[in-house]
C-alpha cells in the first residue's frame, strides 16, 4: 500500500518533491502583498499631509463638541474656545502638553466650519485666561475649553490627542482615532487610556 501511495505522487506535478515549498512561498507572499494594500496606505505627507490635518483637527473637535461632550449629543455650548496651537499630550489628563505650533489659518477655518452651527467659535491663546480658579468655571458660563494635539498618521489613518474641558467636574481627555473616507477624513473611535471628570 505505500508503494501505491508513492506511484500516486510521482503521477502529480504539484507534488514533486520542492514543488509544494515554492508554491506556498510565493503565495504568501502574494497574499501578505495583497493584504497590507487592502488594509493601509502611505501616511500623508508634504502638500497632502497640509490638506489632511484641518479636515482631521476639525473631524475631533465637532466629536468633542456635538457627540463626547460629556452631557450627550443635545447639548450646546454657549461658546466653543479652541486653544490655538497644538499641544504634546492634549489626551492626557495627567500630564501638562507642551505648546506647539499654532493652529493654521486652514486649520482654523475648518474648525470653525465644523462647529459654528453648534456654538460660536472662539480661537484663545491661554486656557488659563478663560478660567475662573477659585471656582473652576469657564470665565464664560457654559463654554468649553478645547486643546488639540498634532496630528499622528499611521497605515491606517491618524491618531489625534484631545482634551474638552468645561469646569472642575467637567472635562474629558481622550486619543481619537480617524481614518480618510470617500466623505473625508471622519472619527472611528478611541485609541488607548482616556479619562472623564
């Protein structure tokens, strides 16, 4: 009976011996080329990574202001504050982000395109001047402060970190992660620890 098995082998090409291993490789191959083309692409950069990062900072602060506000999707502010530079670390609570570059005119108008129909949309320079210490209120009742961090891109989008603040009980800090879509760049959830008060 084993001798039958052998004559069956040598009757079929693909199972010659080196045959199978030659075949296996490059269809791993062709398979591990197909997927990483299926699931990412290059990171912007240069002229499209300018034209990226506007749709994207405004895709996290309409997120923040209309969905993740920290009451639900009904409420409105009274006024939207947006620190007009980006911050190392604006998704995290416990660290204190470095000032960065400031907010482009692009940037800004995307921003404000994003938001307006949801509250008045305020670019401010120093959180700290549009808070009430003794309190910790908004100097403006009902407002939120909002800080952005620069944007990451990745083979699967972009990571943005951002934080919502609007009194000493209020405020959340979070990672978003958004990926580029026929309607533009959108966000698709959080990434990582997030924190609420």
């Amino acid at each position: 009976m084993a001798g039958g098995i052998a004559s069956n082998d040598r009757r079929r090409p693909d199972h010659r011996p080196g045959r199978v291993g030659v075949f296996r490789t490059v269809a791993a191959v062709v398979a591990g080329s197909l997927f990483v083309s299926a699931c990412g692409t290059d990171p912007p950069s240069g002229p499209d990574r300018a034209t990226a990062e506007p749709a994207i900072h405004a895709a996290v602060v309409r997120q923040l202001v209309e969905f993740d506000n920290t009451f639900g999707p009904d409420h409105r502010f009274t006024e939207v504050l947006v620190v007009d530079h980006v911050e190392t670390h604006a998704g995290d609570a416990t660290r204190q982000g470095e000032p960065g570059a400031s907010l482009t005119d692009g940037q800004r108008s995307a921003i404000r395109a994003a938001v307006e129909h949801l509250a008045p949309v305020r670019f401010i320079s120093n959180r700290n001047d549009y808070i009430r210490q003794d309190v910790l209120q908004p100097t403006i009742p009902g407002s939120a402060i909002i800080t952005v961090a620069p944007a990451e891109f990745d083979d699967r989008g972009a990571t943005v970190g951002a934080g919502l603040w609007c009194g000493g009980t209020c405020g959340l800090w979070l990672t978003y992660r958004l990926a580029e879509g026929p309607g533009g760049w959108t966000v698709t959830g959080t990434e990582g620890p997030w924190a609420i008060s």
